[in-house]
C-alpha cells in the first residue's frame, strides 16, 4: 500500500511537471528552429507579404488565456468631515496630575 501511494504520488508530480513545462518547451524548440518570420514593411508593393501563408503555424497557438470579468460595480461612499480642528497644540495632554501622597497602604505579608 505504501509503495502504490509512493508511486502514485510521483507519477502525479511527474503529470504536473510536464504540464506545466510543455508551453515553454514548445517555445523553445520554435526559437531554435532555423527558419525566419519575415516581416512586411512596404507600403507601396501591390503584394504583400502578410497575404501569403507562410508555414509558420506557431502564431495559432495560443498558450495563456486572458480571463477578464467585467461585472465588477462599485459604489463610492460619501465621507463627511466631522473632526473639530486642533485650537492648541498642547490638546493631546491629558489632565492627570500627580498627588503629593500615597493613595494605598504598604504591603503587607501574608
């Protein structure tokens, strides 16, 4: 049972691997292949390469997917100003005075 779970386990991590490596792999190997895209710059020929089908077949595969949701609202939230202003700059003080005498008695020992 431990060895089924352990195999089980790298086959679905090796799945994974590839998965997510094949897009890049592809790419790669079109890179590298020995073949050029030739772009179209002229404007006054009469044919243009972009008309012809070239056999470069790798601008039809699309290998990310765009996902946008456009249902997204939202609603602004009227903030109203209700701070007082700062009159002094010695406001955030507090009224706390100390007293001259203790206010409880010594410890005592149980």
């Amino acid at each position: 049972m431990h060895t089924f779970k352990h195999i089980l386990l790298k086959s679905l991590a090796i799945i994974i691997v590839v998965t997510v490596l094949l897009p890049a792999t592809v790419k790669a190997m079109h890179v590298f292949e020995n073949h050029k895209h030739d772009v179209c710059t002229e404007k006054t020929s009469d044919h243009h390469l972009h008309q012809i089908d070239l056999d470069c077949e790798f601008y039809k595969i699309k290998l990310n997917n765009s996902l946008s949701f456009s249902v997204f609202s939202y609603t602004l939230i009227e903030i109203k100003n209700n701070h007082k202003p700062f009159l002094s700059q010695y406001q955030f003080i507090s009224s706390y005075q100390r007293l001259g005498i203790v206010l409880r008695g010594p410890p005592q020992f149980v």
